[in-house]
C-alpha cells in the first residue's frame, strides 16, 4: 500500500471567491479579543487591564442590554408548553400576565411545535401579523404573501443577492463604508460590488450625483447593474436618511431600473428625526403620480437583532418584496426551501416584536418602561461616548443620529503610519490592534467597511455599559499620539 | 416623467444556477398538500379526504412525536433565565428534577444570554461537549477546535460544498436516490454533480465498482472530482451501511484523494444492525495501518432535526472536521462567520442531545421512556407500512432498516405512463399527484431524489400515526391500477 498522499484541500485549491471574501467585523482582532477574554478568565495573564470590551459587534445581550421580559417569558412556554397546563402556577408563583399565556396559546395553535419546520417562507400566521405591522407603521398595505421569514437579516440578505446576481458582470451598488455582509457575499458569489461613497460631510447622507457617477462608471466597464442596497439607519455610519434623500434614490432606481435592497434593520434605533421606511415612501410617491412606480421592485429587511429587542442569537428576521414578478418570487421561495426554514423560535420572535403589548394589556407597563430605558440608555451612552471623542486631538465624529455605532474620523500622525507599513497593517488596523491591546477595548478598523482613500476611522459600538472604557480610550489615544508625534 | 418601464427581474435573468436548482421535497406536490389541509380547515370544501398526511418531509413534530421533556424544560429555562429564582415553584409545582435546573445554569453560565451572537464556530463549551459525545461514541480523540455548530445539517453542507467546490469543473460525487439537498446545492453553486447509482439489490448499499465507474467517467470527461457524499442511514432508502462498505469507501478516497462528507444526521434511526461512523472506521483504519490514512479528510455531520430528538424547527446541527488542512479550517470559519451564528438556542438543543440524563440522574427515568416510546413507534409504524407495501400488486420495498423513510419500487401498467406523459409528468410524479389527490397522502416521487432510468419508486416517512392512511394508500393503489390496466 502507499504511503499517505497530501491531502485534497489546501488554500490554493478551495474557493477562490470564499478566500477572497473579507469579514473584518469577527476578524483578526475579534479573534485576538476572545485570546484575552480567555486569558482573564483563567487568571494567568499580566494584561494591562481587566476586561475585554467587544465594541466590534452590535451584540447588545453580550454586553449589558436585558431581554424584553414578555417576549421571553412568551418563548418559554412556547418551548414547554406543558405550562399552559399549570396557568394558576405561572400567574400566582412566577408572575406570568394573562397576556403572555394567551399569547403563548395563540402562536402554539399557529404555530404547532416550535420544534418543527414550518413553511419554508415561514409560518403563515406570523406572516400575517407582520403584514398587519407594516401597514400600522406605513399606512399602506402589505400582503403576507409577499413577506419571507429568514434567519436574520443577514439569510435573507443571502437569498436575496443569490438570486438577483446571475453572472460575475452583475453589479450591486453598495454604500460605502458598509456593513461588511454586503461586500463578503458579493465575492462569494463572484458578483460584482459597485461602491459609492456616502457623504461624510452631510452626516453620511447618501449623495444621488455620487450615486450616479459610480453607476454611470461601473455600466461604462460593462457591469450589468442591478440593484442598490441602502443601510437606513447606517450601519456603520448611524445616519438616519432624510425624505428627500430616500425620494432620490426611489426615482433613480425607477429611472434606471434598479432593485432596492433596503436594510432597516436599525429602524427603532433612531435618536434625531425619524425613521422612514423605503415601503412607505415608495407607496407614497405611486399615489403621487399613479402608475409610475409600480415596477420599481423593492425588498426590505428587518431583524430581531438589533432596535431594544437585540435577540441576535435568535436569528430572526424577514423581508418584504414589493413589486416583484410572480415568478421570480417563487425562484426565491424555492431558493429558501433548500434551506428548509428559518428557525421557528426566531420566527416567534419576529411575531412578539412586530406586535408588543399594547397600552392597557396587563404586560404593556412593563414592556414600555423596560423599551424606553434600553433606548435611553443608549442615547445617553452614544451622547458620552461623542463626548469623549470631540476631546481627542485629531477625531472628528458627527452628532449620533441612530443604530448602535459611532464611525469617527481619525487623522494618524506619520510616524504611526510608517509604523503600521512597517507591520504589513494599515493605519487604522494599526490603531485598532495597538488599542486593544492596551485597554481590552475590540474596535473594528474603518478599512473593514470601506472608506474614502487617504481617509482613516474605526467603528464601535455604544452598547458597553459604565464610562471606564470611554475613559481607557481617551487616554490610550492621547499616549498614542504622544508616541508617534 | 417616463411611465412605467418594465421590472428589473424577471424568470430569463434572474441567477439561471438558482433557476436550475430542483428541491421536490417542497415542491408542486407539497404546495398542493397545504392548499388542500388550509380547504380542510376552512370547511369549504368536497375533497374526498378529512386530513392531509404530510409523508412528504421528515419533520416529526408536525406529525405524533412529541418533544422529549428534558430538553424543553431546560430550554424554557434559557429562554426566561429569571425562573431560576423561583426554584421552589419550579420543583414543587411544576415538576422540574434538580438536573433540568442544574443544566440551565450550566449552559447559561457558558453561554450567556441565548440573545446574543455565540462565536461563529458555536458556544465554546458546547463544543467540548459534542467532543466527549464523540469520544464516547467512536472511542477516539475529538477536539473541540474541529467542530462547528451550524442552523441544521443543511447549512453544514451548504458551507462545506462552498469551500470545497473551487468552479464549475469542481465536481462531488452524491449517491443517487439522495436527497435533494446535494444536487440543489451544487446546482446554485455552478459545481458538478457526479451521480453514483446505489444498489438497489443490495439493500440500497455502496457497491465500489459502481462509484468508480462513475468516478473514472467524470474524471475523464475533464471534472476535478473532489469529493464524495455519503448518507448514512440512507435518506430516502433508509439503509444502515455495513462496516465492509465503509472501509471500501475510505479506502478508495485515500486512493484518489476525495474528501468525505459523511452525512449522519439518522445515525439514532438505526433497527438493523449498528451505526457506523466515518469517523470512527478512519481512526480504525490509521489505528491499523499507522500513518496511511492521515491525509483522508472527512466531515461528517449531525443534526437536532431528525432520530428521537425531531426539533427539526430549532435549526440545530454541527459538523465535525477531520484531518484539515489549518488553513482551509480557516477559511470555514470565516465563511461560517459571514451569517454571525447558528441559532443559540439550537445550539444548546445539540447539547443536550449528545449529553442527556445519564442513568441515576433524576431526569433519565422518564428521558428514557420518552426515548425508547418514539424509537419503538417509530419501528412498529414502518413495519405495518412495509407491511402494507407488500400487499401492493407491483410494489416492492426492502425491509426498514432505518432512517424515517421507505422507498418502495413501484411497477406502472403502460397505460398510466402514457397519462403521465400526456399531463407533462413523470409516471412517478403523475401517480403520487393521483395519490395526493385522492387519499390526502403527500408522498414525494423518485424523480425528486434520482433513479436508475426505468424505475420508478416514491419516499414516503413513516411518521404520521395510525393506519388508516396506510389503508387509504392501499386502496388507491388498486383502484389506480385497475384504472390503467
């Protein structure tokens, strides 16, 4: 017999478009973190501090944020429905509202066994209830057939570009700086990412004659563009986008026939101003001038992740298709069932998020009072950590405007530049690592969204409580700037 | 303003590898099914059934099995983490043993909130602990750092065919019939598929002459074959491979360098005979021949979904890495990393499913009557199914070997075929309409899976209780063939 041969698998042989693929947000110093924590956790370290902050994760129950209590107090009976069985115990002993056992009734009568699949495009019920949402929120209808239960955002993001990119000449435009998803599937997929600028200066508000120029560049170079994808609220720029400009982008999609890929999954985590769906503002203008919009195709997405639920372990999430061909649809409904389903817990929660407790039911008081500190509790720690950074020499922030993300501007001095060419990093990888390492403090370098050339920045995280770690990077940054001066 | 032009997307330019993806298990068949169970419930209706069965799909808790109380009890713990402070209630009135309390706690210290995102190879812990199973189960060394926690087998395949499929010369060996979830996925990914017939007279075995000729065929036919699937026990066929056919198939991807992908998501639904891991033989093997078989690579997958566990909802599963390259683990984890996390919830299912009550422990007695009550259901129902298969003139099905599916042969008078072929359908998929439409029985055709041209079979599982379907199935039988005599 012979001896044994290499193996198959090496990674000049795997999947060029995977390898190419970049995922800063759980990279290198995501990875580098988790060494610590571990570190920390076994007592056997000398590391200058005494905790590993992730501010490179918009992951609120990691840190600090508690979970609704009716939703899960719902989700518990619903994985042990044997305690319907004993509603005298979960009212009198354990506190349980009617609300939540009725609740909790009506989605097991949905729903069956949360253990088992449901419809690939989720349960028809849960459905239903979000497209009673959307048209409380909008003030227009939504129909349950058109929406897709996925597992968060993210999954429906997937399903979404799998079916819309058909070649490597199909283009997306994607804002940049992004949420790395966008860029990471597109290589996957060998589509190609037509990037345009946000515009730092009017709050990272998106700029049509940006827009246009990098459509009109990327169609010159024979890119079949396809759709635009737009984050509102940013991710991870927290902009909150104007009537005007969400106006802007509906007409030039119309004009050029581009699909919206509407990412709104922030869309309760706003602080100035406020949140306007694509949905509503699309409805909007087709009532203005019938019949001129009813081709222009929209798909937006929500989550569990994010806003005061932050259920991200959960994987729940959906999406709404507007103006979709019927058949195109059932290649995406198709496309989910290789899948099977998304999970039906994460499924439930979508259904608990997008229909709260309403005023006068019994759980109502305590969900609004716990909703109301999560989000004022993240203003105040957004406004705190703006404050730190208008101290720093050399960082510029704007006002927060919303999602769970500060992006500063950073201006590096030269020898620290130098530097990190030296290491093989850029600059703000450079800064990043070197923070980290001094304070436990996981941000993620700007250039893992992207960002104009010769521009630097990083993006955290508001979610950490307590304002030591604010404090620990005011006082890494003046050393750092101290040292490389 | 222009009017209305067209929509972007239609079926022609749409991703044509999305369009050619075939996925019957959900089909035209299973569509019709629902439409028929929501006319049941509406009562408007005259079909000639009062309940559809949903033989169709592998989805246990849609049907009798109940989910086993252990594991939901201390599910309903995680999902509300505050009844731990009310322990007295939770003992004393509701029934909960010290250890359903005991394993909460545990996995709530590992994992902290099942709302937040885990590590993107799954809860560190949780890990370890699917390590021990495997230790226990095969006798050799698992390491944590090779396992990954994904939403279900399915997903633990879409990565791994991601990363191993470099373009579309990249071909995978799949036995056919198999279930749909290879060909579909390998579809949407452009890699090719390298079809190898299983033996039909052989219960359903790998017969290695077989293999290699298809093997040699795509290999001169200029396709880079890179791996082979292996499902055992067998979806659709149910068989249980002996130790020989497994040592023959490790031995012939140490020959030609093929990574195995083993996928064992039935190794609990075994009633002849014993499982056998991959796993397990290749430590054999290079336990036998020390240094031989170092290089063979082989992931092999396990799942929530289906055995007595059947919370297929939950999207639970993990995969297990064996002789990778680091680099190429590298990869997976980034590409794993691109979808955050399995779902948190699923993953603490896994758990408890590789480390239930243990004799002496106050939750085994009933854990373990639950268990053996579905292993035996399960047993009885597919005999009385073959049972019925027997009576059916031109109808031949192996004994049950395991699994939760029969995949009888079923022989059509000419006549039907030419019915078939008239509606536009295959012989196997007009009969199982004809089936649907007449007893309510939603069974998939061969043609979903693959078949030896020629033949003709249908997969139905042996979930759905009682007998009156399995009479119904009987009934139609004959009244169709005396239709097309």
């Amino acid at each position: 017999m012979a001896s044994s041969s290499g193996r198959r698998l090496n990674i000049d042989n795997v999947n060029p478009h995977v390898r190419a693929a970049k995922y800063a947000v759980r990279g290198e110093l995501a990875v580098k973190s988790e060494e610590y924590r571990a570190q920390l956790q076994s007592g056997m370290t000398d590391l200058p501090f005494t905790q590993v902050i992730s501010a490179n994760i918009g992951n609120p129950q990691q840190l600090d944020q508690k979970p609704l209590t009716f939703f899960r107090q719902v989700l518990s009976i619903l994985e042990n429905p044997a305690l319907l069985e004993k509603k005298d115990v979960l009212v009198n002993h354990l506190g349980y509202k009617p609300d939540v056992l009725e609740r909790a009734k009506r989605l097991l009568k949905q729903v069956g066994s949360v253990g088992a699949y449901s419809a690939s495009n989720g349960v028809p019920a849960i459905r239903q209830s979000i497209a009673d949402f959307l048209e409380r929120r909008d003030g227009f209808p939504a129909n349950q057939a058109d929406i897709y239960l996925s597992a968060g955002a993210s999954s429906g993001v997937n399903t979404l570009l799998h079916v819309i990119c058909a070649d490597d000449k199909s283009g997306i435009l994607v804002p940049i700086p992004q949420y790395p998803l966008y860029t990471a599937s597109l290589s996957v997929l060998n589509a190609t990412c037509v990037p345009y600028f946000l515009d730092e200066s009017k709050n990272w508000g998106t700029d049509l004659s940006i827009i246009k120029e990098s459509y009109d560049k990327a169609k010159a170079q024979g890119t079949d563009v396809r759709a635009i994808v737009i984050i509102n609220p940013g991710n991870p720029t927290g902009a909150s986008l104007p009537e005007e400009d969400i106006r802007a982008v509906i007409e030039f999609a119309r004009q050029e026939r581009l699909v919206i890929i509407a990412d709104e999954v922030y869309q309760t985590n706003v602080f100035i101003g406020e949140f306007i769906s694509f949905k509503r503002m699309l409805r909007q203008m087709a009532r203005e001038k019938p019949g001129v919009y009813d081709n222009v195709e929209l798909a937006s997405l929500h989550s569990v992740s994010k806003g005061m639920v932050g259920e991200c372990g959960h994987r729940g999430g959906y999406f709404e298709l507007v103006n979709f061909d019927p058949q195109v649809q059932a290649e995406i409904y198709k496309f989910v069932s290789i899948m099977l389903c998304a999970p039906v817990i994460g499924q439930c929660l979508v259904e608990l998020m997008v229909n709260p407790p309403k005023p006068g039911e019994p759980s109502y008081e305590l969900y609004q009072k716990e909703y109301d500190a999560i989000f004022y509790g993240l203003k105040e720690r957004a406004t705190a950590l703006h404050r730190a950074f208008e101290q720093m020499e050399g960082v510029e922030c704007g006002v927060p405007q919303g999602s769970m993300y500060l992006f500063p501007t950073i201006k590096l001095p030269a020898k620290a530049v130098q530097a990190a060419a030296a290491q093989g990093r850029t600059p703000d990888e450079f800064y990043c690592m070197r923070l980290l390492e001094a304070t436990g403090v996981c941000v993620v370098p700007g250039s893992g969204f992207g960002q104009k050339e010769g521009t630097l920045h990083f993006r955290t995280t508001f979610l950490a409580p307590g304002t030591e770690w604010v404090g620990s990077i005011v006082k890494f940054h003046k050393e750092f700037m101290d040292e490389f001066r």
